[in-house]
C-alpha cells in the first residue's frame, strides 16, 4: 500500500528586502528606517520550509529567475531536504522580489514583484503531482496566477488529495474555487474580505467562519494573531489561544502556521490538534525577524508547547 503522507507546495519564491521602521509610512511619506537586510521569503518557499523543518515530507512546485536570487533559493531549499524536482527556472522573467517594512511592534507591510512567480504554469504542477503517488496533501497559496490555482485544484480533488488553501494575498475569484478546498486557512482581514464580515470579536470570527463555509469550503479556520485561531468544522466551532510572546517581527507568522498546519494532518492528527501546534509554531516565528530565517524546528514548536 502506498503511504500517502507526502505533501506538495504549490506557491511563490521572493527575495525579501526588509527595513526596520519606527512606523510604517503613510502614502507621500519618506520615513528614515533602521537597517536593512536580505533574507529569502514568498509565501509558498517559507511554508515548504517549515513544513521540512518541522518534519514533513515535502515536494515544492515554483518558478524561480535564472538569477541569483533563484540560484540562492535553490541551495536554501536543498539544504532543508525540500525535493525541489518541481523547480522551474524561467528564462525570461527574475525570481520574486518582495519589499518589507517592519515596524516597532513587528506589524509588516508588504509589496511584492512577483516576476517568475507569475509564470508558474498549470503544467507545472500536473507534472509533479503525476509523478508522485504519494502525495496526499496540498498546500497553496495566492502569490501565483489563479488559473494555476484553480487547475491544482481540480486535479487534486480528482485525486482524492486534501487541499489547504492559504488565501494569501487575498483575491475573490477564490470563492469560485470554494468547492474544491478542504481547509481554508484566511487571517483577519482575508476572512473579512471573503464573508463581508467586519471581525472584532472571537464571536465575528466564527460568523465570518459560517459564512465562508456556507459558500462551499470544508473547514475554516480563521488566524487571529495573539488571539489564536477560531476553527470551524461540518459540527462544530472551537476556540484555540497562542501563547504570549515578545513579537518582533510578524512576517510570515502566517506561513510558519499553514505548514505547521499541513505537516500535523498528515500525522493523522485531529484538526484543532494540528490547529494548536500551528500556533505554537507561529508564536516562534513572531519572535524573530525574517521569513525562512525564522522559521522553528520540531524541538521547539514541542518544547514550547503549554498543553
Ligand atoms: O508571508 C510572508 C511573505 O510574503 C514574505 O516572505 C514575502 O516574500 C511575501 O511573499
């Protein structure tokens, strides 16, 4: 029989250039920042990270420059022991670039440059997934074009492949895709966008969680920073809360959890379980800067759990 815990990264490759600011700029705004540094990110590349780090087996589907920054990647990914057969260099756009400003308190804004992460094909992700039986989970995110998305989508349902979907950056021609998702794992302002909820509450989020699943998606489970997480199935509702830290630095908190998330379910764990140590794995990341840099290892999300 075909062990079927393998999982697949569908998702972008960037280059993060992150400064340190005293706040974030307003439009028209020059503000003098702290230092500068530059360390890999893009939603798909650091959720694969976390998933390798934390344990799971992972295949990951992206297109990178024919440059540096793609070249760089590639070593990083290696490194981890990411199978990165689903690898495209592009010849003719550059990887990723992503601009960060991260402000006192570790709130972030975000521009990317997609470049090669615009060119992810469909084909490139129906070749990966042919060639891996194993593969029982996906996780994907919005960085790349939605055609690609959607065609991942159906090719996994006809598998019989679970599908996490990160709805990061947030675009509602996803809510065509809604049948396809078996999680959906939005933040605060994503929930609000896909409900027409406003969300202040614990109780706004799991009527923002109702709303969504009442248009087709599995289970929801709504990121709610410090607050945890609010994670709704077919039966029921639950609240699950993270555990206090120091934040310095929230950039890709929400991805450190997605590949928590994914590597948990394909133990077998239940989902407020795998939930619960997708906090604990975000409440790690929050307290470092950068993305892949900071993402936690196994011992850690385990030895800083307060259950
Ligand atoms: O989620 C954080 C990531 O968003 C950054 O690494 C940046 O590259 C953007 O993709």
């Amino acid at each position: 029989m075909i062990e079927n815990n393998k999982i697949i990264v569908v998702g972008s490759t960037n280059m993060d250039m992150v400064v340190k600011t005293g706040h974030i700029p307003v439009p028209g705004e020059t503000v003098l920042g702290g230092d500068f540094f530059m360390n890999p990110g893009g939603k798909g590349a650091n959720q694969a990270v976390a998933i390798a780090r934390l344990g799971g087996k992972v295949v990951f589907v992206s297109r990178i420059g024919d440059d540096v920054f793609g070249k760089q990647s590639v070593q990083l990914f290696e490194e981890e022991g990411i199978d990165i057969s689903g690898l495209t260099p592009d010849g003719e756009e550059p990887s990723g670039v992503a601009l960060i400003t991260v402000d006192e308190v570790g709130e972030n804004s975000i521009v990317v440059a997609p470049g090669a992460n615009a060119r992810l094909l469909p084909g490139d992700v129906l070749q990966v997934l042919k060639k891996h039986e194993d593969i029982g989970y996906m996780l994907i995110q919005l960085e790349i074009p939605m055609d690609t998305v959607k065609e991942a989508l159906g090719y996994a349902r006809s598998r019989g492949i679970q599908v996490i979907l990160n709805p990061a950056p947030v675009n509602k021609k996803v809510m065509d895709l809604f049948e396809y998702i078996d999680v959906i794992t939005p933040n605060v302002k994503e929930a609000e966008m896909l409900s027409g909820r406003n969300i202040q509450s614990i109780e706004d989020a799991v009527e923002a969680a109702q709303v969504i699943r009442e248009k087709g998606v599995g289970k929801v489970v709504i990121t709610l920073g410090k607050n945890g997480a609010v994670v709704l199935d077919e039966v029921s509702w639950s609240h699950i809360a993270a555990r206090e830290v120091a934040t310095v630095d929230t950039t890709a908190a929400g991805d450190a959890f997605n590949g928590a998330l994914v590597v948990a379910l394909s133990e077998g764990k239940a989902l407020e379980d795998a939930v619960s140590f997708a906090c604990d794995a975000a409440a790690i990341v929050v307290t470092r800067m950068g993305a892949q840099s900071a993402m936690p290892y196994r011992k850690e999300v385990i030895l800083n759990h307060i259950k």
